[in-house]
C-alpha cells in the first residue's frame, strides 16, 4: 500500500503571498496528480506530473515532482481569495490511486 | 457533453437496506473507479474497472460490489447498508489509468441510519 502525505493540512494565508504545499509519498510511484476541490463540489484536475522533475504551471499554480525523494510541491505565487479550495495529491501504484488527506487553503483578503 | 454522471445526489438509507449508485460517462473512457470521502482522510478507492467485464479491489472494497458491462456504465452497490458507510461517493474516469487526468462525478452524499 501506498501512503501519502501533505502538509500542511491548513493553510491561511494573505492575498499577494507565496505558499508551497508539500505531498510526500511512501514507496515508488512516477505519475502524481494534483486536483482542487471547492466546498460541496467535485474534484477538478490541476496537474499530472509523469516523470522525475518533471514542472507545470497554469496562473499562479505550480506544481513539481521529484520522484528520488518521493516529494510532490504545489507552489502558490501571489495568492488570490478564488484559490481558497482544498488541494489533494495523488500518487499512482499499479492501476490504484493513493490520496492525501488534502490541504485547506484560505485566501484572505 | 455530460462527462461523468452520478445519481442520486443524496440518499439515506436504513442500516440493512441495499442500493445501488450509478455512473455513466460518455468519453469513451476505458478506466473507472469509485472512491469514498470521509473526513480528514481524503479519497480512498473502493473498486476500479480498466474495461468493460474486468474490475477489481481498491483500499477499501468491503461491502460493496461492482461491475461493469458496458464501457459507459459502473454502478456501485451496497449489499447491507451499515452506518460506517455513510459517506460522499465520487465516481471517477480516465482515458487510461497510466497518463491522464481523471474527471469526476458530482458525488453522491449518503446516510445510513
């Protein structure tokens, strides 16, 4: 089985900050995925991350893996309210999906 | 184009009671999969299929049983409703389990009294 963990659980943090949120994971897994989740919502995907250092940005997101150390990063430039959602990180092992028990984030204004 | 649906959006059950969840996507997505959130533990995954006639066990596959006979559909059924299953229920499909992203389903918000 595979463990993931993020950190941190919660996140209040001021508009025009920087943030990172980190995802670690137990054992060997070379595709991670990011998504968000507004309250009361679904899940919407933000990233797939498919190899060792592999980047991706989208707005003021960026994501990164590093699959020697087993350390998925979100990276939050510049904060803004309409990123307050809960962020989750998923490892694959297999054709099985592990997730993190999700950062709530909180923009305030 | 519906992408992933999932009915009901809310239901409550009796303990003992059984019923059924479903899910129809219409991407021609090969990869299916239910999950359940709970609080404080994000998704776990409860059964997956990777084409039609062939699914198989997640984390959490007790109590539950799947199939999947057309490439659309993936209902989930709960045999004995039992208070510990009261949870949200996502549906999820992908083109592939390997490379792509996963689209969900609204979820479904069940009680078991």
């Amino acid at each position: 089985e595979l463990k993931v963990e993020q950190n941190p659980l919660f996140l209040s943090m001021q508009e025009g900050k920087n943030y990172t949120i980190y995802c670690n994971y137990s054992t060997t897994s070379d595709r991670l995925y990011w998504y968000r989740q507004d309250p009361g919502k679904s899940l919407e995907s933000l990233f797939v991350l498919l190899s060792n250092g592999a980047v991706k940005q989208e707005g003021r997101l960026m994501a990164s893996l590093d699959t020697k150390a087993r350390l998925s990063t979100l990276h939050i430039t510049a904060a803004v309210h309409d990123l307050s959602a809960t962020y989750f990180c998923a490892a694959r092992k297999g054709n099985q999906f592990y997730f993190g028990t999700g950062t709530s984030l909180t923009v305030i204004p | 184009n519906a992408g992933v649906t999932q009915t009901p959006k809310f239901q409550v059950l009796k303990t003992g009671q059984s019923m059924t969840l479903q899910c129809a996507q219409d991407m021609n997505h090969e990869y299916m999969s239910w999950y359940r959130q709970d609080p404080g533990m994000g998704l776990r995954l409860i059964h997956y299929s990777v084409g039609a006639g062939i699914t198989d066990q997640g984390e959490v596959p007790n109590g539950y049983n799947v199939s999947r006979s057309t490439t659309e559909d993936f209902p989930l059924r709960l045999l004995s409703a039992a208070p510990s299953q009261t949870s949200v229920y996502f549906c999820a499909s992908s083109y592939s389990p390997r490379n792509t992203e996963a689209f969900f389903g609204q979820g479904t918000r069940l009680t078991v009294v």
